[in-house]
C-alpha cells in the first residue's frame, strides 16, 4: 500500500489577505513559519490606541485591516498627525525601547502582532528578515521626502489631489490601471485631513465641492467619494502619467461634513 502524500496543515497565515503584499510575504517558507509561530491578533475600535507616544513598545505588527494613524503631541499640546497606516504596512520599532508616535486606530482595525524581543531575535537568526525591515524603512524615507516635497512646493487643490489619488492607489491599484472607476473612503475627519495636508478645513471642503463641480469626483457622503475622471484628477496632482498613482504612501476620528 503507497503512503498517504504529506499535507501540510493549513494555518491563519496561509488565509491572510495581506500576506503576499506585507513583509512576511517577501521571506522564505522557514521564516514565514516562525513569525506565523510568534504571531498572535489583536483588534482595535477606531478612536483606541495601539501605542502610547513615549510608550515602551513590547510589540510590532502588520496591519491586516482597517487604518492606523500616526500622531504627535507639541510641547504646546496641539497635536499633528504625521501619517497613515493601511492594509499590509508594519507598524511599530524594533531595537528601540519607547515609541516616538502614538499610534491610534483611524477605523476598527485588526493587526498581526509579534512580541518585540521575539521579532528581534527573528532578525538574528534570519538576515533576510533585517534585509526586509531595511527596505521598507528606506521606503519610508523616500515617502517622507515625497510629502515634503508636496507640503513645500504644491498648491492646496494639488495637494488635496494627491492625497485623493495615494488613497486610489491604495484601496485598490489593479482597478485603476484597468480603467474601472473607483470609490474611496478617507478614513480620517477633515480636521486630520486639514492637519495632514497643511491647510484648513473650510479650504479642504471649497476645493472637493470644485472637484465635484467639474465632474472629477462625486461626494457620497463626508467620507466617501467616487472617482469620476481619472486623468482630470491626475492633471490637477500636477502629475502627468494616468496609469500611475503618486509614489505616496505615508503612514476616534469624528466623522465631519465636506
């Protein structure tokens, strides 16, 4: 009689929706298997916080759904947000004690986890691990540059475009560049959106009324638009390339009128 073939025992890793775009999926089937060993869920409702700024910071993760947001407190006590976390980003520092952001759920969220001393000895074992963490800062970096360069040089209805079209790229890029039109939800208020984009809200809301006024997006609700004209909405980013979405991914929100 001929043994039965071996199957391997299928884990919540190997469901993951955002596994092939996250950084455990850029590693080998060893690796994988010990962050899924290591790994554990946690869910936040939106307003709740994921890290304390100055918090000691006992784990890391990837956000599986839903956004995070990224905040930071002046000394006068206003508070800025300096970035949005979706789908498939890592959150958190590794080799280092305390957070320097806090980290609060924008929507309900849910994460995959990784106790942060485990995660760091994962490094050790495997440099490819430490290789990955490398990449992804670098782009971080290069995504910070990008909004400075925005912030500093672009108009407010440019601005306002590029975050509408970051948005496109990241809730949905395959439908994008097959010309289907799409539907996107700002996952924050207009007074985080105005705080991200350097502007006000009263502005914000005069340049989407525009938008919508020209036929470039249709205003479902405060928080949710239809894209109408891809290449009007391109042009007004000041970009002119249609099929790619800007290179912008920057990491309770109370819900207001447009």
């Amino acid at each position: 009689m001929e043994p039965l073939p071996f199957i391997r025992a299928l884990t919540p890793c190997d469901a993951c929706a955002v596994r092939k775009n996250s950084l455990c999926g850029r590693v080998s089937a060893d690796l994988q298997k010990e962050l899924a060993r290591i790994s554990h869920p946690r869910t936040y409702r939106i307003g709740e916080t994921v890290l304390a700024e100055m918090e000691a910071t006992s784990f890391v993760g990837i956000v599986a759904s839903g956004v995070l947001r990224m905040q930071k407190t002046l000394e006068d006590g206003r508070q800025q947000l300096v970035g949005l976390l979706f789908r498939s980003d890592f959150f958190g520092r590794v080799f280092a004690g305390l957070s320097d952001y806090a980290i609060e759920a924008a929507s309900d969220v849910t994460l995959c986890c990784y106790e942060r001393r485990a995660f760091e000895r994962l490094t050790e074992r495997f440099p490819q691990l430490e290789h990955q963490l490398m990449l992804s800062t670098l782009d971080e970096l290069d995504a910070a540059r990008n909004w400075m360069l925005l912030l500093g040089c672009q108009t407010i209805p440019e601005r306002i475009a590029n975050f509408l079209l970051m948005l496109c790229r990241r809730s949905g890029a395959d439908e994008w560049t097959a010309g289907a039109n799409l539907s996107i939800h700002v996952p924050i208020g207009r007074r985080d959106m105005a705080s991200y984009l350097g502007t006000t809200g009263e502005t914000i809301s005069r340049v989407i009324h525009e938008m919508s006024r020209k036929g470039i997006i249709k205003i479902r609700n405060a928080q949710d638009f239809d894209i109408l004209n891809k290449r009007q909405l391109v042009r007004m980013s000041g970009r002119d390339d249609l099929s790619i979405p800007p290179p912008v991914a920057f990491r309770p929100t109370r819900a207001s009128s447009f």
